[in-house]
C-alpha cells in the first residue's frame, strides 16, 4: 500500500510513471498557479531504468521528474512493481484517493488498461472528473464495427467528465464529434519544457558548426533530422527512401541526421549504401539537455510515421529551434503547427514521391532569420504555462459546481 501523507490535494493526478513532458504542467499548477498537486504514479520505472521496446536500450530520465508537487507511487520496479507502462496495476489506488481527499481528479487517458480501470476508480469517488489526453480519430484506421463500439464507450466515458482538454486541434474535433458541448471543452495544449533546451540564435551561432564538425558534416551541407525512436511506425525507412531519390546535385549535399536509437539502424545504415547512396550519422539516444546541439546542426526537421502519432512532441521541439519541419498526415500535430510554406511541408503518410517532393519544398525554408522566427512564433502558445492554465481553468470549472 503507498504512502499518502495528509496534505491537502486540489487536483489529483494519474499516470502510469513520471513523464518528462507532463510532469513541469503539474509542476506549474502547484508551483504558479497555486492549486496542491499530487500525482498518483503505477509504477517509477521511467526514473529507476527500463527498457524501450522502440528505442532497444535501456535508460532513464536525467531531469528531476519528482520536485514541485506531490508524488505518490502505488510500487517501485526495485520492489517488484511493472517495468513497464503495459504492466503497471492501480493496486492501491482506491486507498490512495480516500487518502489524498482530491477536490477534482485528473485523468490521461484511457488505454493501457491502467488508466480505464483509474477512470473507474474516479468515478466511483464522487469527485469532479477532468480528462485531458491525446485521444484523436486520425492516429490509427479501423473497422467499421470497431470504430462504431469506440465511439460508443468514449460517449459514455466523457458524459461523465465535468471537464475535458484537448491538446490539439485533432483532440478538439474528436471531442466535439462524440458530443462534448463548449461549455466542458479547455484548451490545454501539448507542450515541452524549453529550460532544458538553449533554442535562440545565440546558441545556434555557437553549436551548428562545432557539431556538425564532431559529425564530419561541411557547413555547406544540407542536414535532414530525424529524432526519436527508430521503428517501422516511424517511418525513418521512408526518409531515407525519399533522400535517396533527390536530384544528385541535392542529394550529394544531403546528410540525414538520426537522433535516437531503434531496431531499423542497421536497415536503415544499408538503405542509405545503396545506390543511389545518401550519407547518414547516427546520434544514438540522446537526453533533452544534449538535444538543442543537433536541431541547431539540421536545415529541417522529418517525421514520416505512417501511424500511431497522435501529436509528434520532435515537432515542437524543432520549432522552438526555428527548424522548420515536414511531417505526414498522420502526425496529429501537422493542422496545428506546420503551415505549408511558412513553418514546414505535409505529405501523405506512405507516399515517398510525396516526401521527396516535401523536402524539395522545404528547402526554400531553410537558412533565414526570418523562417526561423516564424517557427519560434508558431509554438509559442504551446507552453508548459498555457497547457497548466487550461487544466487550472477545468478544474475551476468543475470543482465550484461540485461543491455548490
């Protein structure tokens, strides 16, 4: 059973491990905007080392994922607990929330099973019930019947809600079609912590060269950046195909970037030797606090995932650096923040004629003052502030209501 101390909690909070992209919005809440946050954790494997199925390594967060609210953990995977966000079990929960006496409860979403059987925990204790997750309708195809048996169960599920964000244009469809009036509908977008990062163009005057020197890359060459898990569903494949099939006079100045690790880096080493051949380097995972050196060496950003993306955080990463970005259609953060012509370039998911013609695109994009601003500017709504004052305003709106 966990340890609750009797603090007062205004907003209780439920996840599945710490995350390095939530945890500074509850940080802001409790710190800034003076609401008492707990979080309610399954497991802390993200901070104790675990391994990635995507990224085939093992690692954990460097960045303090426990200060400036309250953390509660149901079990640590030093003692048994789940190493994993597939296994983690809300054992404990119910006690926990009788322990912390919430004035609302929050809750993230509704698969893995974790969090349906947390939502039903919540409901069961009388408290307002606030939902923000990436749900979207785009991020993976189905089956008539299916679709028809989901829309069914996320009806009932948010008429329960007393409020509901969404991160996103994509979320905010998909919530308004299934029912959700205006008057329960916050705007909480997804977001990352920039402390980590150095994003101006002082930084990228003092990084761009020196490490595109460490990557024996010439300043004149032209830098394509992938970043994150090298997986099929990420569709690194698929950039490397599209770079292959640029004009010569291009693709000789071509060199793809890969920040991350996976299982395709070999695939992805012997498609790039093929001929026509493209150079490529290989960063290997990398923490935020290394990341800003890589952005400021890339001309662009790709993200080319053929499913499964609801948001796409690279993306946002990428802009905050003023690199512009060409996404596919199955990135659920392409209708809010890639402007065609002005921040980045979309394509259909699959298609890599699509994307070798995107990149071509994009390449009037890169190397100005003035790009580069409009990439700052297109994300700068999209802070840990402005997603902690969405859930302050839900929460506002719903706590008064159950106490009248």
């Amino acid at each position: 059973m966990p340890h609750c101390s009797a603090r007062e909690t205004g907003l209780l909070v439920i996840e599945t491990h710490p995350i390095q992209y939530h945890v500074p919005v509850y940080r802001y809440i409790n710190q800034t905007l003076g609401i008492p946050v707990s979080v309610v954790y399954g497991s802390d494997f993200s901070i104790a080392g675990y391994h990635d199925r995507e990224f085939g390594s093992e690692f954990a967060w460097d960045t303090d994922l426990l200060s400036g609210y309250h953390p509660v953990f149901l079990a640590r995977s030093s003692e048994g607990g789940a190493s994993n966000d597939r296994d983690v079990n809300t054992r404990g929960l119910e006690a926990a929330i009788i322990r912390l006496k919430p004035q609302a409860i929050l809750c993230v979403g509704y698969s893995p099973r974790f969090h349906l059987q947390a939502f039903q925990y919540a409901l069961r204790s009388g408290r307002p019930v606030l939902f923000r997750g990436e749900t979207t309708d785009h991020a993976a195809r189905r089956h008539a019947l299916k679709s028809w048996l989901r829309d069914a169960a996320l009806r009932r599920l948010y008429a329960k809600c007393s409020a509901l964000m969404f991160v996103g244009r994509r979320s905010q469809e998909h919530l308004r079609r299934l029912g959700v009036g205006e008057e329960r509908l916050f705007f909480s977008p997804y977001c990352i912590d920039t402390t980590a990062f150095q994003t101006d163009d002082t930084a990228r005057n003092e990084l761009r060269e020196p490490t595109r020197g460490t990557l024996d890359i010439s300043p004149s060459d032209f830098v394509i950046a992938f970043s994150g898990k090298l997986s099929p569903r990420k569709g690194p494949d698929q950039l490397v195909d599209a770079a292959r099939r640029l004009p010569a006079s291009i693709r000789q100045r071509c060199v793809l970037l890969m920040i991350g690790d996976g299982g395709l880096k070999k695939q992805l080493e012997d498609m790039a030797g093929m001929a026509p051949s493209v150079r490529i380097r290989f960063t290997g995972f990398q923490h935020q606090k290394s990341l800003s050196r890589y952005y400021h060496a890339a001309d662009l950003l790709a993200l080319p995932s053929l499913h499964s993306e609801t948001w796409g955080l690279v993306v946002n990463e990428a802009l905050h650096h003023g690199v512009p970005a060409v996404v596919s259609d199955a990135v659920g953060c392409a209708p809010d923040l890639i402007e065609a012509g002005k921040t980045g370039e979309n394509f259909s998911a699959g298609s890599v004629p699509e994307l070798t013609a995107a990149l071509l695109r994009c390449l009037k994009l890169t190397g100005t003052r003035d790009v580069r601003s409009r990439c700052r500017a297109k994300v700068e709504n999209y802070t840990t502030a402005s997603a902690a004052e969405g859930i302050a305003a839900a929460y506002y709106a719903a706590v008064p209501h159950h106490l009248s």
